[in-house]
C-alpha cells in the first residue's frame, strides 16, 4: 500500500486535471493499494470522480 496526496498524483499523471479540482480536493490523501505501479489512467478517473463527490457530500452537509 501506498498514500499519496492527490495533487502530487495528478502532477505525476494528469497535471492538466488539477485545475479541476479545489484546494480541499487536491489535498486529499489517496491510499494505492497496488501503488502506482498498476495504475491506470481509468483508475486516476475514478479516484478524482469519488473525491469530487465525497467533498460535494461534505459541503451539503454543512
């Protein structure tokens, strides 16, 4: 396993992607299970969907 903040992430893979995201959304840690040997450009898609939505959840709460 292997933590990785998502901005340092998305810098690796997708650096056109972080101006996608917020401050608060860049700054979530992501854990890897396989680290980032076994990942996938469709595998980055669906942490930053879940992220986006996760952080969506959290402001609708508030």
């Amino acid at each position: 396993m292997e933590q990785i903040q998502l901005n340092d992430l998305l810098e690796f893979f997708s650096p056109e992607w972080i101006s996608l995201l917020s401050v608060e959304e860049r700054d979530v840690p992501i854990v890897l299970q396989d680290g980032l040997g076994n990942l996938e450009k469709k595998d980055l898609l669906e942490i930053v969907e879940a992220v986006i939505m996760q952080q969506g959840e959290r402001t609708v709460q508030n």
